[in-house]
C-alpha cells in the first residue's frame, strides 16, 4: 500500500498543499484534475525523481521519502511515451531488466514475452521513431511492466495518442491492472478516461485533495461546488435551507432529499427531470412550467435547456422523447422531477 | 553550404509576402561576409605554386612540425574529454550554487589574449613552478617539449568542447534519464546507456573544434614552446626570418589540412535525418 502523508511542493506556478492519500494495493487509482494542475509532479515525487518540500511517501509502511528512483520498483509511463530513441523496441523493454543485472538472453525473452502479451511482437526489431502513438505507448507499457514493479505510475497515457488507439489502449490498460494484479497509479484530465478506469479517483483541484470516491460515488455525491463543476454536473443551484426537505433557489422552493442548515447547494441530476407538453399528477413533488432555451447533443442524448423564469433546468431526454414532444426553440414544457433526484451538498 | 542554401530559401519565402528588398538586402550583405573569410584564404592557395607547395611538403622539418602540432592537439582533446564530458554533463543537468559562474570561467581562455594565456601558464608549469618542478625532475619536461605545448592548446581550446557537450546533453530530454531510474538505472547506468549515446555526435563535433583550434593555436603555444616548433610559430618564423613566399607555402600546407580534416570528421559527426526524428 502506497500512502502520502502531507506531501506538499512548490514547483514553479504549482504549488500542491499537504497532501494525504492512501493507494491501496492492487487497487487501479486514477488522479483527476485539469490540465497543468501540476500532476506530473507528484508522480515524479513517488518515483523519487523530485524531493518533496514536505511530508512523507511511505510504501507498505516503510518511509521511502529519501530513497533512490532506482531502488523504489515504481515504474513510469510518460505522456509522451519517452521511449529511447537509440535503441530497438527489443532493447528499449529489456533496458529494465538489464539494468537489474539479468542476463541478456532472459531479458530478451521476457521482453518478448511482455511484448506478444500487449499485441506488439512484431515491433521488437524496430525503431520508436517509426511507430505510432498508440504503438510507442504500448511499448513503454511493456518496458514498465516487464520490470514487475510494485507500482506503475502513468502520466496522461493515453493523451498523445489518437482517438482510434486511446480506446484499444485504455482497454488493455485495465485488462493488464486486472490481470497483473499491479497497483496502477493513473493521473489524466479526462473524466470519461476515470469513470471507465478507475476503481477510486482522486480529485485534485487548486494544488488540494477534494474527494476520493468511487466513480459512482463521486458523481452521486460530489464534495463540493468546484468538484461537481469540474465533472461537468449539469444543474447545479445555490441555495438556502431554513427547514428540512425544502430549499429556497432564487425565489423558487424545491422540495428536495436530505437536506440539512448546512446544505449550500442542490444538484439535480439532469436524466432524472422529466419533460411533457401538459401537467401530469405523479408522486413527483417539483414541477416547474417553462420554454426551451436551447438544445444540444450530449453523447446519446439531447440536452434541453428549460427556461422556468427565475430557475434554469437542463434535462437530458431520448431522442425518442425528443421527437415525441416536437421539441424545438421557445416550446412550452413541464419539467419535472422528484425530491430524490437532487443531492445535496 | 547546404545550410547556407536553407538558410537562402527561407528568407527569400519571407521576403516574397512582406518585404522584396530586405531579403535581396540580406543577401547581398550576407555573401559579403562569406567572401571576406574566402578570398584571403583563396588568394594565398592561388598565388602558392605547386612547386613551392611539394617542396614544403618535402622538406623533414616542416614534416615533423605538422606531425608535432596534429599529435599534441589530438592528446590534448582526448585527455581533455576525460574531464570535460563529465563536467558538460553536471552543467547540463545540475542546478547548484555557482553554476553561472562555472559557465563563465570556462568561456574565460576564449576571451582572453592568448599571449596572456600562455604567461599564466607559465606560472603553474614554468622550470621554479611547483608542478613545473616536480615534472621535470620526475622526467617529463613541460616548457619547450611536447607536453607544454599539449598544455597551452588545451588551456585555450578545452571551451568548446565543454560547452558543446553541455548543448549535446541538454538536447537529450529529461524524462529519458528519469524513466531509465525508475526502470532500475542507476545513475552512472543512465548517464552511459542513455545521455552518453544520445549525446555522442554533439560531443564528437566538440572535439573535432578543440582539435581544430588547439592546432591553430600560436599565441600561448610560443611562449611555452619556440621549439619543438608547431607549424604556427614555424610560419611565424619563416615569415619573420625569410618573408611572405617562404611562409605561405607552409602555411597553405597546414590550411589544407586542417581543412580536410574538419571537412571529413564534419561529414562523420553529421546527423542522420532519421536519429534527428527519435530526438524530437
């Protein structure tokens, strides 16, 4: 088990405040945050490869803050693949084992071995400028892995790589975690790359650990406003709690779950609000009357904007629904959804 | 040549969108710098006849004195690489107290007069010096032998190849060496198997230059040495002692060697496209 013990660094216009994480064994951890948030960094610290300023990385227990890159077993995979441009394919993966003083054959043949398990056996005499994005990547994967390290550090992997190998690639990211049974420590910016990934996720945001949750748990219940923007929740309001159940948004009162004086905002998860020509009666406890704003392409679905006057909704319907209402600019519609849609926080 | 012709394409893209007259302006101006460093050194291969050139050739002393300068300037560079390389190295990568000013001390023989360069070697491997001393009573003489000569050339040309191995292990990226660590590389395996191969044309083309301007070293190598005579201070002499023709033919002999020697190791140390494209 990996855990950082109030590691904070100054780097530049980066600066990472005492930072508390426990990477469970065999656990695939993503690190979220945006872009030049400084994430490199930290991996760099856990490989050894930069002192941090304060705090303590401890492996298993054991402080290895001050230990050598060479002697942590934490292997790295770079962005921009990082491969050595004098060497073979071939050599590039068995530089790991060479360097620990296996003899030149094994090393071969477990470097082919790695190879032929990752798809690119028929790379090992060719040189890495020759190859793809998504080829090099595969082979700086096979060059950390053959190394069995304890921990594989991955700095954006799969961001240099077109979008036509990201998938394959990131499916066999999990497939080898799952397979190795590795601790896979992934930083990326990229939220569906997380969700598909991860077992926990680690949101970074301004240089401090917010959340770490599940996937699920972290879009169920985001810590906090910035947490949730940053996943890119969709209807997010500020609001007032005076007594449970009810919270007041902008002149609007919306019955809501779990709700207590501390809840500042109130998220309403946008596939759970219903939209229809007419009033309907249900158990469902918000209906608001509006007209459509504007829509838009979300993935499988439509985004529809719902202008209510003093409250702005977004719901996320069918195309399906979509044609059955005959949706279009300045379309009279109810949107409506129950308590138990909204989260509070 | 070839970079020269680049260097003309662009400028003449540029001057077709924006400015006619300043690419045309440019040129002119350009290959007037270029013909002011030929037509010298054209002019004294012309006016040498190919008599007066096999003569000089021939003759024993002229002869031992190129093989003199050539030898003492390659020992130089290649001991000079020992300490160098690594010290390029450390500049490239290390941050410490005092960087700028190693920067600086190591530009210092470029700057200053080399006839002054070889007087404050004197101090140090001058006959009543410490290191002078000692040397020569253990049998290896430093002024007016080879070694002092080997001395004086690396004083004043070592800068070069400092300062192009510093740029040939600055132009090996970073996260190469990290990632070798963290595959196991300890860090003289990293420095060997990853920066030292990357680097090794930069590097070569370092030693090329110091082998080149320890040859034509004369200021610091005469005051160390008038004799063994180097080929300088030999064209020095003739041209003092016997006048113009005497020295030239001399003094075109050891161009054209010079020549053919940069021109060749240039050729070797080029780097190929396909290695330039790994780089990046």
């Amino acid at each position: 088990m990996l855990e950082l013990r109030g590691i904070a660094k100054r780097y530049g216009r980066f600066a990472l405040e005492a930072l508390d994480l426990k990477v469970m064994s065999n656990e695939y951890c993503v690190l979220l945050g945006p872009s030049g948030a400084g994430k490199t960094v930290i991996l760099e610290m856990l490989a050894g490869l930069i002192r941090p300023d304060a705090g303590q990385v401890l492996w298993d227990g054991r402080d290895i803050t001050s230990a050598a890159p060479e002697t942590r077993r934490f292997a790295m995979v770079y962005q921009d693949y990082a491969l050595f441009p004098h060497m073979s394919v071939r050599a590039n993966i068995a530089f790991g084992l060479r360097s620990r003083g296996v003899t030149r054959t094994e090393a071969a043949g477990r470097a082919e071995a790695v190879a032929r398990n990752l798809g690119i056996a028929e790379l090992l005499a060719r040189r890495p400028a020759t190859m793809s994005g998504g080829e090099q990547q595969r082979v700086a994967l096979a060059r950390a892995m053959v190394t069995e390290p304890k921990l594989l550090l991955l700095d954006e992997p799969l961001a240099a790589v077109d979008i036509a190998g990201r998938r394959r690639l990131r499916d066999q990211l999990k497939q080898l975690q799952q397979r190795t049974r590795t601790t896979f420590l992934h930083v990326t910016h990229d939220i569906d790359e997380a969700m598909f990934l991860a077992d926990r996720a680690a949101v970074i945001l301004d240089g401090r650990l917010r959340q770490v949750a599940s996937p699920e748990e972290l879009f169920r219940r985001p810590s906090d406003r910035d947490v949730a923007r940053f996943l890119g929740m969709r209807n997010i309001l500020d609001v007032v709690c005076s007594e449970p159940g009810f919270c007041r948004a902008r002149g609007v009162t919306i019955h809501v779950a779990g709700s207590d004086v501390a809840t500042r905002h109130v998220w309403i998860r946008p596939e759970e609000i219903i939209l229809s020509g007419q009033p309907f009666d249900s158990s469902a406890r918000n209906q608001f009357h509006g007209h459509v704003a504007q829509y838009s392409r979300a993935g499988d679905l439509l985004a529809v904007e719902v202008d209510c006057g003093d409250l702005e909704l977004t719901a996320l319907v069918t195309y399906a629904s979509f044609e059955c209402l005959a949706i279009q600019k300045g379309r009279q519609v109810y949107a409506t959804f129950k308590s138990s849609a909204t989260h509070c926080f | 040549m070839a970079q020269m012709d680049s260097i003309g394409t662009t400028t003449e893209g540029l001057a077709r969108r924006r400015m006619p007259w300043f690419g045309l302006l440019a040129g002119v101006v350009g290959s007037c710098l270029v013909l002011f460093i030929v037509a010298p050194l054209a002019g004294m291969t012309l006016s040498c006849s190919l008599s007066d050139l096999s003569a000089a050739a021939a003759e024993q002393e002229v002869r031992s004195s190129i093989r003199l300068t050539l030898l003492c300037a390659m020992f130089a560079t290649v001991a000079c690489t020992a300490f160098g390389v690594p010290l390029g190295y450390l500049l490239a990568r290390r941050r410490f107290r005092g960087r700028s000013l190693v920067l600086a001390i190591i530009d210092l023989p470029i700057i200053i007069p080399h006839s002054a360069a070889g007087l404050a070697l004197l101090t140090v491997i001058g006959r009543h010096s410490l290191i002078g001393s000692v040397s020569e009573r253990s049998g290896l003489l430093l002024v007016g032998a080879p070694a002092g000569i080997a001395v004086a050339m690396a004083f004043v040309s070592v800068p070069f190849l400092v300062n192009a191995a510093r740029a040939g292990f600055e132009a090996v990226p970073q996260r190469l060496e990290r990632v070798a660590r963290t595959l196991g590389a300890t860090p003289a395996r990293v420095f060997f198997s990853v920066a030292l191969p990357l680097a090794w044309r930069d590097i070569l083309g370092g030693m090329i230059l110091m082998w080149a301007r320890g040859i034509s070293e004369f200021g610091a190598v005469i005051i160390i040495a008038y004799h063994p005579m180097t080929t300088p201070v030999m064209v020095f002499q003739r041209f003092k002692d016997y006048g113009l023709d005497s020295a030239r033919a001399v003094a075109v002999l050891l161009v054209g060697i010079c020549v053919g020697i940069f021109v060749v190791l240039r050729l070797l140390a080029r780097r190929p496209k396909a290695s330039e494209a790994g780089h990046a």
